[in-house]
C-alpha cells in the first residue's frame, strides 16, 4: 500500500503538502501496471483529515487493519529529492530491505536503518507492527513553503518529482514481486 495525503489551506493549494505526495505514489503505481500486471496488488490511499489529526489513517486503520499488507510506504514531505531509503519489514526479511536500497542506489538515494519506516498517515499501521518503508526526502525548504500562500505548483522541481516517482516505482517493483507482462495480442485484419 502507497500512499499520500490531500490537504489545502485557505493560503496555498497544497501542493507541496500533500498533493505532490499523492501525485507521486499514484503515478509509480501506474508505470508498474503499465509495464504489466504486479504478483502483489498494489493498494493506493488518497488519506484525508491527516492535518486535523490523522483522521484518514485511523480510519484505514480501523477499516482495513487487520488485512495483511505485504508493505505500507507514505510520500508526505513534499517533492524534493529522495536520499535515504529506510525499512522495517521484519529480521526474516532483512535481504529484501537490501535489495531495495540496492535497487534505488542508481538515483542517488542512501541506505538508511533496515528497523523503521515512518509517515504520519500510516503511522497506527507501523504502530501496530506492519512492515514499512520510508523514502526521505530533502526538506531544506519544506517549511518554508509548508501552510503558506507558496504552496503552489510552481514551487515543484520538475527533475526532483521524476525522481521521486522513479524511487517509488522502483521500490514497488522491489516489493511486488516482480510484474507479469501483458500478453502480446495479434494484430486483427
């Protein structure tokens, strides 16, 4: 499960928080099934209610907790560059977590600490002992955007979005498994 979640404020757009996030998670879950059909499903959560508190997570929580989930990840620091890759999938799992540091190390991102994931939305399910992972992302200057008449659309770096897209595709391809192609179909006459 990926996910991000959608907030505005009566002085931006949202934007950086957390439209990007959304926009992100949903756009590497649809290269992964544009590429084919991935062995795990691959659940998107648009969260809400995260700003007024984590309302849209307890109730994912709440509504779907008790379902296994093979992993849960959350983009929610805005759309600059992804450096350091983190995961809490489990000691019987620890190979894995290398596997995904090794497979995003081709965009510059760092491993991190293979015992914890976050992200504020799906924080009740780490909490209550799902397995995660957490792409950081820079935050110089998430703050100076975050809440603000700012957080607009322009204020995107189009090259470090890619990025993040790329790292997330990259990461569910890792988790899911492995996608079957589409079967070729003939051309009619």
């Amino acid at each position: 499960m990926v996910g991000g979640h959608l907030d505005s404020w009566d002085l931006g757009t949202g934007a950086i928080d957390d439209a990007s996030g959304v926009a992100i998670t949903t756009a590497a879950a649809k290269r992964i099934m544009d590429a084919g059909k991935p062995l795990r499903t691959i659940r998107v959560v648009w969260f809400g209610a995260e700003e007024v508190g984590l309302f849209g997570g307890f109730d994912y929580q709440k509504k779907h907790g008790s379902e296994p989930h093979y992993a849960i990840a959350e983009s929610d620091f805005g759309a600059d560059r992804i450096w350091k890759v983190d995961s809490k999938l489990g000691k019987d799992r620890e190979a894995e977590g290398k596997a995904l540091q090794l497979a995003l190390s081709p965009l510059g991102i760092v491993p991190g600490s293979l015992d914890k994931a976050d992200g504020s939305d799906i924080e009740p399910l780490l909490n209550a002992g799902m397995p995660g992972v957490g792409l950081s992302q820079d935050g110089t200057h998430y703050f100076d955007l975050h809440h603000t008449p700012d957080d607009t659309l322009d204020k995107i770096d189009p090259e470090a979005l890619r990025q993040n897209v790329a790292a997330y595709t990259a990461m569910l391809a890792t988790l899911s498994g492995g996608i079957e192609p589409e079967p070729k179909r003939g051309k009619r006459r």
